[in-house]
C-alpha cells in the first residue's frame, strides 16, 4: 500500500503565505489601481522598513523681515524678533516636523543654548504632542538670560534636537538635530 504524505500545518502555512505573497507581487504589478482585485498588508519587515515615523526640525521664518527684523540683518532663520522691545531676539521658533508616514507618540525636543566665549549651557525641554503623519507644530523658547556673548560679534548658539533620548522609533535618527544662532546686542 502507498500513502500519499501530507504536509504538515506548519508546511501548509508556509506555503500558503508564499502563494499570498506572490499574489500580491503579481496583481500590484499587472493591475495597479483596480479597485476590484484583492489586497493584502504588508509583512513585519516592511512594516519594520518604511513605516515609522520620522522627526525633523524647520526653521520657522524664510526671511529676517518675515521674524521681525529690519532688512539686511543676518540670516538667523530660528530667531523671532525682539518683542517691540528693541534689541535682540528674546525667543527661538521652530516647528517639528513628522515626514514619516505613521503617527508619532508623544515626544519632546530639547533645545541646548551657550554662550560661545563663557561656555555657559543652558538646557530647555520641550514637550511635544502626538503628530500625524506630515503634520508640523510650531514651538518657541524663551532664549535663557546670559546666553549672548559679549562684544562687536554678540551671538547666542543653540541646538535643537527632536527626540534628543531616541524614544520614538524612526525611519531616520540622524536627522533630529539643527544647529544655529541668534545674532546679540553689541557690549
């Protein structure tokens, strides 16, 4: 007598999501936007791959007119203007952004300010709410008192670093950090 083997489940399994995955390939390729032909989700490496979230920091202003200060002052893209209260610029602005294209759990973006001839660190945390993918949120932060340099060139340094303690798993996490400056008073 012969006997026919039969596969076991865990074979059958296998097979049946080779056959799903072939499937998928073939009709995306053959028929792409039919509304009528099946469509299966993607496995866990590609979920893994391409759908996370992904934080960036903007500059918030094109322009210095466009932040408050007068024509031909230096670029400072981050800096907000003075508040009507003449001289420099008493806050940073940005905007977090999600390029990713699932939502970001709460996070929160720390901004690291000094002092380039004293040195002097200033740290500030910013909470961050939830973002939906390619959505933004606009933040400021009051620049910390001693944080202009004395002097003809007076500048404030900052960092602002998006998920500074990599909390929120991204596409991308060597693109969270800007660097830049706001321009001071002269002493």
């Amino acid at each position: 007598m012969n006997t026919i083997a039969t596969p076991s489940l865990h074979a059958r399994h296998l097979l049946l999501v080779l056959c799903i995955a072939a499937a998928t390939t073939s009709l995306g390729a053959r028929a792409q936007g039919t509304a009528h032909l099946p469509t299966f989700p993607a496995g866990p490496a590609a979920l893994a791959s391409n759908e996370k979230p992904d934080l960036f920091i903007y500059r918030h202003y094109g322009s210095p007119e466009e932040a408050g200060s007068p024509r031909g002052y230096p670029y400072v893209e981050f800096c907000g203007g003075h508040d009507g209260q003449g001289g420099p610029a008493r806050r940073v602005y940005f905007e977090v952004f999600n390029r990713g294209a699932v939502a970001t759990p709460a996070s929160q973006v720390r901004v690291q300010f000094t002092n380039p001839q004293t040195h002097q660190v200033r740290v500030v945390n910013v909470a961050v709410a939830p973002l939906a993918p390619q959505a933004n949120l606009v933040k400021r932060v009051p620049i910390p008192p001693g944080c202009y340099s004395a002097g003809s060139s007076a500048q404030c340094n900052f960092t602002i670093t998006a998920d500074p303690d990599q909390q929120v798993a991204e596409r991308f996490e060597n693109n969270n950090a800007q660097r830049s400056y706001c321009v001071g008073p002269s002493f």
